[in-house]
C-alpha cells in the first residue's frame, strides 16, 4: 500500500489516523465499562461528529438505539458566533434512558450546553458527554466532556469530521490548514 499524501493545503498534521484509531478503541473500551450492559442512547451532533461516530459506535460494546441532532454557530468562519441554533432535534424519547451525546469537538462548550440543557427537560436516567478532541483553554460553560479522545491546543483543525467552510472532512487525520486557506 502505498502512503496517502497529506493535502496540498494542510499546514501541519496534528493527529494521525493510526493514532486516532487507536485512541478510538481505548475510548470505546472504557465507555463499555462505564455503562456495562446498560442499552445506551447515542446522540451524534451533524455534521462534525459523523466520522468519529462511524468509528466508535462498532466498537460500542454494549446495545445501543442511536439519533443525531443538528447544531449550528460556526457559519463558513473559524470563530463561534455564539448563537447555538438546534436545526433539527433528535426523534427518540429520552425520558428514563441512559443517552451518550457524540460530537467533534468541545471549544467554548456552548453547543453541547445548549443541547444538554435541552435534553435534561426530558429528564434522561443520565447524560454523558463523549468527543474526539478537547480545546479545554477555550472553555466558556462549566460543563466538562466525560470521554475524550484528544486534549489539543487552540487551533482551528479540519479533517476526520471537521470542516473549514463544509471542506476538508474527509481528510483521514486531524490537521491544521496553511494561514492563507483560512484568510481566504
Ligand atoms: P463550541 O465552541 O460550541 O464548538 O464548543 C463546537 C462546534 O464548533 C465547531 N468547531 C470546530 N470545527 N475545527 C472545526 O472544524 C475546529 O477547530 C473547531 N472548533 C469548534 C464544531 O462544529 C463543534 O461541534
């Protein structure tokens, strides 16, 4: 097999997918020992979240029901507008169930705050919070993800999921993009 070349407009690749896989197991390891046998409801967050998802929910040990809710407040840009808006919310009824909500990426934390907040008035028997990648210097909620994949710095990354004006998300790493992508 031959090496896949990293993308003409990537700066610098931050986390391999060798490393990203790997990670993903040990993360699935440990939420089946959190939850036992327990079915789980998993709840991803569109788009980001989809190619994390696709690889932790096989390896979930326990049963699961899965749904998805949509969350925006990035635009085409880099920074948050802070405006969280849920543009589609998820179908299953949460009352008395164990949900598992999925996402991307924790920065300022106001996407996740908002949906918890808006789950927890279906009064779920719990609410976990598991993402690939922490930007904890960036926090502006106190609320903490439960399982996380990697704790990295603040910078804007694309790839595996992650997308710089809808682009870039199918790259199979985590990368950071050239400054002239970013100002263009
Ligand atoms: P907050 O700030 O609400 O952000 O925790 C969560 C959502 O913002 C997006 N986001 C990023 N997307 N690279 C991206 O491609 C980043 O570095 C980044 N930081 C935040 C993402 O959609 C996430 O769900």
């Amino acid at each position: 097999m031959t090496t896949p070349r990293v993308h003409p407009d990537v700066e610098r690749v931050l986390i391999t997918e060798a490393r990203i896989h790997r990670r993903i197991a040990a993360l699935a390891r440990d939420i089946g020992k959190h939850y036992g046998d327990a079915e789980v409801t998993v709840i991803t967050v569109l788009n980001g979240s989809m190619v994390f998802l696709g690889e932790l929910l096989h390896r979930l040990p326990m049963p699961t029901r899965l749904d998805s809710v949509v969350a925006r407040s990035y635009g085409a840009g880099t920074k948050s507008s802070g405006r969280i808006r849920i543009s589609r919310q998820w179908q299953l009824p949460l009352k008395g169930q164990h949900v598992l909500l999925v996402d991307d990426i924790f920065d300022t934390g106001l996407t996740l705050k908002r949906i918890c907040d808006h789950m927890r008035r279906e009064h779920p028997a719990s609410l976990r919070l598991c993402v690939l990648l922490d930007k904890p210097t960036r926090r502006v909620v106190d609320l903490q993800p439960d399982f996380v994949g990697f704790t990295i710095p603040d910078q804007f990354v694309v790839g595996y999921g992650l997308d710089f004006a809808e682009r870039y998300r199918n790259l199979p790493y985590i990368a950071v993009l050239k400054p002239q992508i970013y100002r263009a």
